[in-house]
C-alpha cells in the first residue's frame, strides 16, 4: 500500500469529524514505518482504523484497542479492505495495556506501540508501555503538544530508559526509543 492510497479515507474521516492524524503526521509516520519494517505494533485508540492501516502498510502484525465498538467496526472494514493484519480488542485501552503488562510473556514483544487515545491517560500507560516494547522499539504518541499530555511529554524527556525526539508537525508527536531495559 502506498501513503497515497488512504487519501479518500483521510477526506472522509475529516468530513466526518473522526479525529485521525491526519495526512502531514500521516505521512511522516508511514515514513518511519517503511523505515523500521516492525513486525509487531500496538496501537492504543484505533478510531476508524486510518492510522493502522498507516502502521499496517508493511505487513506487520497489528493488535489495536478501541473502546468504541461502533467506532470499531468501521476500523475492521477498513483494515480489510487495505489488507491490514489487525486484531481489534473492544475495550479500554488503559486496563487492557495493564492486563498485558501483567503477563510476562507479553513482555519486550512489541516493535512500536502508537498512543492516540485519551490525552489524559499517555501518563497512565507508559510504563507498562515500556515493559511491552522491545529494546529499540518505540513508543509513539500523537497531540503530544497538548496541554492534557504535558506530563507525558516531560517524562518521556527525561525517562532514563527512552531516548525521545519531539517532531514539530502541527500539534506535535514524541517518538520515544527504547535504549534499556531496566
């Protein structure tokens, strides 16, 4: 799939009022996907699946989570019709992210883990983000420059285990690396 191919989707969703990344993170996020070749995603708050089939488009294996089952549906439409290999767990994402945590087998499993949910939850999920990441993998976070994630963006800075650079498109993303483990 080329970034091209979800322009109608990204037009629809706009039209719609569904909050999607939008086309200029979009692309620097398909960018970094065909960069890194992930096996493994996480993606916490799916909407209608515009950015999974962003973190989808090189084949990776996707589990997302989306409280909205409605919401949800219309994100397993499209990742079928862009041929996304998508998990979608119906739930909140919070509980679920620490329902895995808990479970050593899901440890260091992911490559990336995308964070589009309640802004004011990034903090609460972090850590047991960190626990799902594989070393060298990363935690990306969309609106990381509103003023609900302002803590996330300071402990992601500072964070002894993660290495993060703020991209400065529209209202900000944080790609934080994973550099250690403990």
């Amino acid at each position: 799939m080329k970034f091209e191919d979800l322009r109608l989707l990204e037009q629809e969703s706009v039209a719609r009022g569904i909050p999607i990344v939008g086309a200029k993170k979009g692309k620097w996020l398909y960018d970094k996907i065909e960069e890194l070749q992930p096996q493994k995603i996480l993606e916490l708050g799916s909407a209608n699946g515009y950015s999974g089939c962003i973190l989808g488009s090189t084949r990776a294996e996707l589990l997302t989570i989306e409280l909205d089952s409605v919401i949800a549906q219309e994100a397993k439409k499209n990742y079928s019709f862009f041929q996304v290999k998508a998990k979608i767990i119906i739930g909140d994402a919070v509980a679920e992210v620490e329902k895995m945590a808990k479970d050593v087998k899901s440890h260091k499993q992911f490559d990336i883990i995308f964070i589009d949910f309640a802004k004011k939850k990034y903090l609460t999920v972090l850590e047991d983000c960190i626990s799902l990441l594989k070393t060298g993998g990363y935690i990306i976070a969309d609106n990381i420059m509103f003023l609900d994630v302002q803590e996330y963006r300071k402990r992601v800075q500072d964070h002894p285990q993660l290495r993060t650079e703020i991209i400065p498109i529209l209202d900000g993303i944080a790609c934080s690396q994973k550099i250690k483990s403990h």
